[in-house]
C-alpha cells in the first residue's frame, strides 16, 4: 500500500545548512538533528510504516511557527507537521527529506470565556486537557476521541476527529469557532473567532479536516459546553453482530438520539474485560453501550424507550449503571478498547470506514466472512450511531505474508463501506494508509479539483505532500511537485 517517495537530493545535499538556519531561528534544544534523537519521529500510530525524517523542529509561538516555515519554503524543504504522533492513517510520517514541525511545546490554554462559552488553546493542548481545565465550572469540550489522553488539538483540527459522544455533539468541525494560522510562506492568517458564524466563504470548514495540507496550525478557539445535569450508561448483549447491528438502527430510526452508542463484538469484549474488569457480558457475541444525559426523569424516559427497542431484539442481557463508578467503569472498557486488543495480539490495523447504519447487520456479515477467507482475526469497536466502523484487523508485522494480507483485508472493507453508500473515512483522515483508495471514492476530476485547492495554498507542494492523493493517478504536474 505504501511506498515512500523519492527524496530530494537538493535537499538532503544541504542537510547540515538547513539544520544551522532552524538553529538560527529556533533556540538550540529546540532542534533535532542526530539520528538517535531523531528515531522517535519516524513513525506514528501508524506503527507498521516509518522513515526517520532530516530534522525536527520545535517551535514555542505563532512567530516561530512562521518563521520556520518562511525558511523552509525558501529553502523549498518539505514540512511535516505533527502533534502527539497518535495518527492511525499516517498523517504524521515523515519522508527523508522532510522537516518534521512538532507542535508539542505549543501547548498552553490561551483564554477561557465563560459568558461566550469559548476557549483558545494552543494546538498541542491535549484534547481532555480542554475538559479538565473547564470542567471545575461545569463546561466540558465534547469532541473525546479514545486517544483524548495524548492526541493534541491541533490534530483533532486536522483530521475532524471525533468520538464516543460525538453522535449527540458533532465532531471536531462542530466544535470549532476560530483558527490561528500560518501558511506555506509564513503569512499568519486568522479565519473565524469567538462568533458563530461567518461572512464569505466558509474558510473554517474547508481547513478542518485538511490534513495539514493548506496550512499549520497554530491556535484554535473551540466551544466549550455546560455539562449535563447528570448521565448513566446501560449495556445490551446479543447473541450475534448482525441482530446486535439491526438494534442499532432500529434506535437511531426510531429518532433517538443518544450521547453516545457504541459497538463491541465477542474479541474485543473479552480483550476490554480482562484489561478493564467492567463485569461485560462475556458470553455475549455483540454488546452495545448507549449512553443519555438529562435530569433523572429524562434520562428513565429515554432508557425506558431504549430498552423497549433492544427487548424486540431478544438480548441475552441488559443493565443499566447503578452508579457514576459503574458508568465509569464502563467507558474504561470502551476508551481503552485499543490497547486492550494490543495485548492479545502482536499487531493491529485500526481501519476508519462510515456506513449508514441500515448497513450494519450486512457489513459485519460480510468483514465476518472477509477475516474467515483470509485467515485473519478481527475485533470490531466502533461508534455505531454514526456507522463509523472501526475494525481492528490482528497480524503480525514481522511476518511479511501476514502484513500483506492485513493490507489487504483492510483495502477490501473500505471498498465495501463505500460500495454500499459510505465513505473512506470518518475521524482518521487518509494520511497515506487510504490515499490509494481515494480513486473508489472519487472520480479523477473530483480528485482533481482537490488537488487544485492543495496547489492554490501550497503551490511547490511541500505541506505533508505524500499524503491523501493516490500517486500513481494523478496527472503529471501534482505527481511531480509530490514525488520530485
């Protein structure tokens, strides 16, 4: 799936007068430049792929931001942004000619406004860092990928992450009031602010989501909300993945719209057991956890109707939280459902594909079948009242017929999630794991006019250029400023 691009020679013949011009922008400790420094740089998520990159830099502020990207693009040096490095598409790899900006030290909370229900942070602020410094006032930030620990805001931006409460809340794009940033050249742009809307063209919406191909990043105001008055979680085990998939729609058409439902099958139940004890249902093949908020009236009113439409289903078993520790305890399970599966197998892709629900029972039919012809274990975990799928695909990286089959069997379910009307991604991004997918999704004058709005921000295409768009397609001129 991935081969990495030529490098630069200009560039590289140039290596220790770039790294003086960092140096010279950017205190000493500030940049990287000796290869075993340089090594912890040269994967993300992504973990299967990795290239040590020819420096790293560290900026502090905006300023710096800028003029480290006004360097380089002089230079005409390939900048590789990166926050936490918790990307899963590969958003962060770097090439060997390229200048990795980590936004790490970028990481303070700016303004927190009560009144207008806002915050400006950094973007290397962690994503519950937001939370936790507003949550003493009863606000929370909603957007909470299970990576919300470690990954950073400015890549939650970046790839419109999303999450577990997301299907109540929107993603990252519906979070967003305002952006700080820097171009290709170094220009500083501000788009949005601290008001809902904006006049002219929908800037904001078109950066969100890019990938760090238009710009960098370097402050973002979000919308912080009131908490709930309060919230219980309940569980519901079926006996298999598709009845267990038709409930989830039959709540999302009946227009309930919980905070949060997610899905977990029998592989992933038992991994998330033995590392949470949350008391799952172990003889269950699916579990559903579905969360509702409100006083206490709301919440019996929509668990009631909630548990009226899992009944019609036949479900092995059902609680309801007894407790905010039990609730907890919960989402313990769910939000380390990654590491968990880490634990009983060597290597896993996570793949990132959307379905409309009435899809669901199909779909994990067919991904059953799919890992049964390829020898290949799966665990499904995923936010199931969007479709966002979320397969975890077990193989083992030092086996290069293993490697390629999970290659594979990941290729062939987001061919199928887009053959029955859904999308490659949901909350990962492409990166360079879906980019030679893109051409099933899109036709090549679709792909085209994308790559004309990456050319209209970054022209010589060195903002993370290896990325997104599928090499071998593309015309010509993009493919050279790409691979040259």
């Amino acid at each position: 799936m991935i081969e990495q691009l030529a490098p630069k020679l200009d560039v590289l013949a140039k290596r220790a007068a770039i790294l003086d011009g960092l140096r010279n922008i950017l205190p000493a400790d500030s940049v990287i430049g000796d290869a075993l420094r340089l090594k912890p740089y040269e994967t993300d998520g992504l973990t299967a792929y990795h290239q040590v990159p020819l420096a790293v830099a560290l900026p502090s502020n905006t300023e710096e931001v800028a003029a480290v990207m006004a360097f380089c693009h002089r230079e005409g040096v390939r900048v590789v942004p990166r926050g936490a490095g918790t990307s899963l598409s590969g958003g962060a790899l770097p090439m060997e000619d390229s200048v990795v900006l980590g936004m790490m030290k970028m990481n303070r909370i700016l303004e927190i406004d009560y009144a207008d229900r806002l915050a400006v942070v950094q973007p290397g602020v962690t994503n519950i860092g937001i939370t936790n410094a507003v949550l003493g006032n009863q606000f929370f930030y909603a957007p909470d990928p299970s990576s919300q620990l470690a990954c950073m805001i400015g890549g939650n931006v970046m790839m419109n992450s999303g999450g577990a409460h997301c299907l109540r809340y929107g993603v990252t794009a519906n979070n967003l009031l305002g952006l700080k940033l820097v171009t290709v050249d170094g220009e500083i742009l501000e788009v949005g602010g601290a008001h809902c809307d904006s006049a002219g063209y929908d800037w904001l919406g078109l950066l969100t989501g890019s990938e760090g191909q238009l710009a960098i990043v370097t402050e973002v105001t979000v919308r912080i909300l009131r908490s709930p008055e309060g919230q219980r979680a309940m569980l519901a085990a079926f006996d298999s993945i598709e009845v267990a998939g038709a409930c989830v729609d039959a709540i999302i058409s009946s227009g309930i719209i919980p905070v949060a439902l997610e899905f977990m099958d029998k592989p992933c139940i038992h991994a998330c057991e033995a590392f949470a004890h949350a008391n799952y249902p172990l003889d269950a093949e699916a579990m559903l956890i579905i969360e509702v908020e409100g006083s206490v009236a709301e919440q019996d009113e929509l668990l009631g109707r909630i548990r009226e439409i899992c009944n019609r289903y036949n479900p092995i078993s059902m609680r309801v939280s007894a407790s905010a520790e039990e609730s907890l305890a919960i989402w313990k399970g769910r939000k380390g459902a990654f590491g968990a599966v880490g634990r009983i197998s060597p290597d896993y892709l996570c793949m990132d594909g959307t379905i409309p629900t009435s899809q669901l029972p199909f779909v994990l039919r067919r991904i059953g079948e799919m890992s049964a012809q390829c020898g290949l274990g799966v665990a499904n975990v995923f936010h199931a009242g969007d479709g966002n799928l979320h397969p975890l695909i077990m193989f083992d990286a030092n086996d290069p017929v293993s490697f390629h089959a999970a290659e594979k069997f990941g290729s062939d379910i987001l061919r199928l999630c887009v053959e029955v009307g859904g999308c490659l991604t949901g909350e990962h991004g492409v990166g360079v794991e879906k980019r030679d997918l893109m051409n099933v999704q899109f036709t090549e004058i679709e792909l085209d006019q994308q790559r004309r709005v990456k050319s209209a921000f970054d022209p010589d295409w060195l903002l993370n250029p290896s990325k997104v768009f599928p090499l071998k397609t593309m015309p010509s001129t993009h493919a050279a400023l790409a691979a040259e």
